[in-house]
C-alpha cells in the first residue's frame, strides 16, 4: 500500500532532492583528489534542504532532525572549503 503522495510539489522536490544527492555521492566516490569537493558539498547540501523542505511539509520529525543537521554540517564544510 503506497502512502506517499504522487504528483504535485512534495513529489517533484524530493526527487529532485534524490538526484541532487546522489549526483552528490558520485562526485565523492570519483574524486581521487578532492578537486571536485565544492561540487560534492553543493550538491548535497541542496538536496539535504529539499528534503528538510519536504519533512517540513509532512510534518515528519525524523525527516527534519536528519536533514537540519545534515544541511548544517555540509554549511560548515562548505564555508572551510572556501575559507
């Protein structure tokens, strides 16, 4: 039984959040060098707030701690990485 919705904004944020994330983790697992780390962060840093956009919309707790301090953690990473 499918209890998510299918269609409308929620839908097409959490996909899109999905493919920024996983997009995300590629550049990770290719970088040898860390040449590509402000990619690696900005990517997952963007779908780390769609989906706390899409917690937030669902009302779902585990969904908004997860992704509040996921996004904190990679603001902090990202502004070392360009300190």
């Amino acid at each position: 039984m499918k209890i998510t919705p299918n269609g409308g904004l929620c839908w097409y944020i959490k996909w899109t959040a999905s493919v920024l994330i996983l997009s995300g983790l590629a550049v990770r697992a290719m970088d040898t060098e860390s040449a590509y780390r402000i990619l690696d962060l900005s990517l997952n840093l963007s779908g780390v707030v769609g989906w706390l956009f899409v917690g937030l919309l669902w009302h779902d707790r585990a969904l908004i701690i997860l992704n509040a301090v996921a996004s904190t953690m990679l603001t902090a990473g990202l502004i070392a990485t360009l300190s």
